[in-house]
C-alpha cells in the first residue's frame, strides 16, 4: 500500500469514528502538554495536526467534517 492510500484510509476512518479521532487527538494533545506545552495549546496544535492530516476537526465537542 502507498502511504498517500494508507493516509487517505485513515481520513475515511477518522470520518466515520468519533471514538477512534478522538483517541488520536488526545495521544497528541497529551504527548505535547507533556513536554510542557499548555494544555490550550495542545489541543489546538492536536486540531490543527487532525485537519491538515486527516480533514477531521476533533477539537470542537463532538465531532464535525470538513
């Protein structure tokens, strides 16, 4: 598989399941706070990482497609 199909498969997933954005979402948000980035900041930064990446927005509540 080539990694432009691998990363469009997980955009389709992260499309379809809330749960599983929102699992990578945190394990960013949380990997950056740890490293001494404000909290705030981590989850913007993880938002941002999520749309670029994936076209998912994870920080607003619940979910929504863009």
């Amino acid at each position: 598989m080539e990694i432009k199909d691998a990363i469009e498969h997980l955009a389709r997933v992260m499309n379809e399941d809330v749960e599983y954005a929102q699992s990578w979402h945190g394990q960013l948000a949380c990997s950056m706070s740890e490293e001494g980035v404000s909290v705030e900041t981590a989850h913007k930064a993880a938002d941002r990482f999520m749309y670029s990446t994936f076209g998912v927005s994870t920080l607003s509540v619940g979910h929504t497609r863009h």
